[in-house]
C-alpha cells in the first residue's frame, strides 16, 4: 500500500514568513528589484510581504521556493482552512484595480484554455504539462493584482484561477510533488471564495483530502472530505456525487465500512439524480458510470472484499478510453491488487505485466507508486503461501 507522508502542520504568521523570505532572498544575493524581475511580482508587493504588512500568500512563498531552490516556512494548515471556510461569510465583492481594464473576449479566452488544459491531462503527462498550467495559473493572478474589472468579470477571473490551481494541484501531486499540491489547492480555495464558488471550493479541499488520504494523516483527510461535502448542500447532482467518492476512499483507508458504505450508497443516489436541465461546471466532464464503479471497486478492496470488486473493475476497464493511458495504467493496478488479495497471484502478475507504463516515463510518480505498491503485495503473498493457479471469480 501507499505510504503515509505526513505534511507540516502549520504556517508562521505573516510577519515572521515575510522575514524568512526576505532572509532567503538575501542570502542567495538577490536584490528587490531582481526578486520581483524573477518571480514577476511587483517590487513594491514584495516590499510589502517581506515587511509583514501584506501576507506572504501560497504563491509567493511557491515563486520564492522556486526561484531560490530552498524550502521557507511550512504549508498552511489544512485542516484550520477547512473550517475557517466551512463557517466563513461570502466575502465582500473586490472594487475596480488600477491597471488595464480586462473584458469579457479576454475572460472566456482563459476560461476556454481552463477547459483544454483540463482536458489535456486526460493524456498528456505531468512532467510536460505542469509547468505550462503554472504559467496560466501566473499570468491569471498576475490580471488579478494588476488589472481592472468590474464586479462581475472579476468573479469569472478568480474562477479560472481557482480553477487552474485544481488542476495544478492534481497535476502536482500526480507527479508527487506534494507540498506543491497542497499549497495550489489552498491558494485556489481562496480563490473560490472570491468568486462566490462554493462548489469549485469543495472541489479544491476534497482533491487535497484525496491526497492526504493517500500520503498523508488519513484522520485529517477524512475530516477534510466530510467538510467539502457538508459546505455544499446545495451542490448540482455530479458533484455531490464526486465529492462523496473522496468521502468514500478516506473513510476506506480508515477501515472505516459503515462509513464507506453510506457514501457510496449516497454516491449512487446524487448519480442518479443527474439531469439534462441541472447545470453543471464543466470540471465534473468526466465523472459517468465507469469511474463510480472504480472507486466502488477501490474501496472494496480496502475493506477486505477484493472478490466483489474484480467484475466491477473489468467492466470499466473493457470500456474505457485507452487513449488515456495513466488512468487505465492505474485501474490495472487496482484489477491486479484484486486479485492478489482474493489469493490469486497469477492473475495478479498477469495483469501487472501488460500495464502500459509510459506514464511513469511521462512523470506519474502516483503510477510509479502503485505498479511498485502491488509488486511488492505479490511478493509478500507468494512467499506466505505457493503461487496457485487461477480460480473462477465467483
């Protein structure tokens, strides 16, 4: 199984961060003015940051980390923000910003290169396709700061970057790089809370319970996971239904049946619910049948009945879009565990063997983790008891 990563518990306040990243910067030679030159923020923002009299947000201390190559301070506290944002009041509508004035034309080019950048890490891989994300995710905070809008193109603006940090984040975290990812999912929540986004909210703080569940403190992940769904009872019918999935696999890696159970149960009712007149945000694309049974099949197997869901895991993979090679890599290894836990190794090693890895070449260290997790799961199971042949699956 995955290994638990804990992730740092807590943040210095502003004063005391602006200070490290002044310090940082100093000791590697950098003046102001080239600091701002190297992560485009302005000189006198950072003046401001590094005096404690403007917060040191996620991306600037990202930009800092970056561009100087060390760690400075600790990733917020995921938790706290968690609760901070399931109790907190809309906030108050942001006024015009000096700058140029943006319109619409440029607002729906970003939210169209939002979508096909979605839809590019269906097959594209993350060593590639990061590093363009975090320069749209940059240049939408950067019209942010420095742009004027009105009230209402604004809200559409910190959209896209909460949703491009979503997508950042996943992408990130794919490629493990996981303080990365947790620093993009909480920028992209406050994000949301400027645009009035609940939902796009509970997208961004049930994607980091997704991964904390796998490499992190599973208590927290579960906690975080019921709270993106408890902040949304409004939400469209897909993405309650995606929001009960990570509710699902938090409480499964917690051994968690009962739980587990009533939200897959509740996974099925919100699916069901779905409607042609119900809109819903272009980011839950992806979400049909095929996904729902995975995940069904996932958290079986981490309870303990991988025999029920080895058909549910070849009927979605019989269907699957091939072309998007690191999900059907990953569901393989999912197919493989199955059977190496119901005792069947050779239907196990015969899965693991025709997995497609390119992935792995393409920079998924989740991929990696898995194909690497369920070899040494067979291992361990070949040296308990000899390998026996394959069985019918009831």
């Amino acid at each position: 199984m995955e290994a638990g990563e804990g992730l740092p518990p807590s943040t210095p306040d502003t004063a005391d961060l602006g200070a490290h990243l002044r310090a940082a910067r100093e000791a590697a030679g950098h003046s102001l003015a080239g600091m701002a030159a190297l992560t485009h923020f302005s000189k006198p923002y950072l003046g401001l940051v590094e005096t404690g009299r403007r917060p040191a947000t996620p991306d600037v201390v990202e930009r800092y980390e970056h561009v100087l190559g060390v760690p400075i301070g600790t990733p917020a506290d995921p938790v706290r923000l968690t609760h901070e944002w399931l109790i907190g009041d809309s906030p108050v509508p942001r006024q015009l910003r000096a700058g140029r004035r943006i319109g619409t034309s440029l607002i729906e080019t970003l939210e169209s290169r939002v979508i096909e950048l979605r839809h590019l890490d269906d097959t594209v891989g993350s060593r590639t396709l990061l590093p363009v994300i975090r320069a749209e995710l940059d240049q939408a905070e950067h019209l942010a700061r420095t742009a004027s809008y009105t009230d209402i193109l604004g809200k559409r603006l910190y959209t896209v970057i909460g949703e491009l940090a979503q997508l950042a984040g996943w992408v990130a975290s794919d490629a493990g790089r996981y303080p990365d990812a947790q620093r993009l999912y909480l920028s992209g929540v406050t994000a949301a809370e400027s645009a009035g986004d609940r939902a796009l909210g509970a997208q961004l703080l049930s994607s980091l319970a997704y991964q904390i569940t796998n490499v992190g403190k599973r208590e927290d992940a579960l906690l975080i996971a019921r709270s993106a769904v408890t902040g949304v009872p409004d939400a469209s019918p897909l993405v309650r239904a995606l929001l009960l999935e990570r509710l699902a696999w938090a409480a499964a890696r917690l051994r968690d049946t009962d739980t587990t159970r009533r939200a897959l149960d509740a996974v099925d009712d919100a699916y069901d619910q779905r409607s042609g007149s119900i809109a819903e945000p272009e980011w839950v694309y992806w979400l049909n049948r095929a996904e729902i049974d995975v995940m069904a099949a996932r958290c079986l197997i981490e309870l303990g009945t991988p025999a029920a869901a080895e058909p549910m895991l070849t009927r979605a993979l019989a269907g699957y879009n091939h072309d998007h090679a690191r999900e059907v890599a990953l569901y393989q290894t999912w197919l493989a565990e199955g059977h190496a836990r119901a005792g069947d190794l050779d239907a196990a090693r015969e899965v693991l063997a025709r997995i497609d890895t390119t992935a792995i070449d393409a920079g998924s260290s989740r991929l990696q983790r898995r194909v690497t997790a369920v070899d040494r799961l067979i291992d361990r199971r070949a040296q308990k008891k000899p390998a026996t042949s394959r069985q019918p699956t009831e």
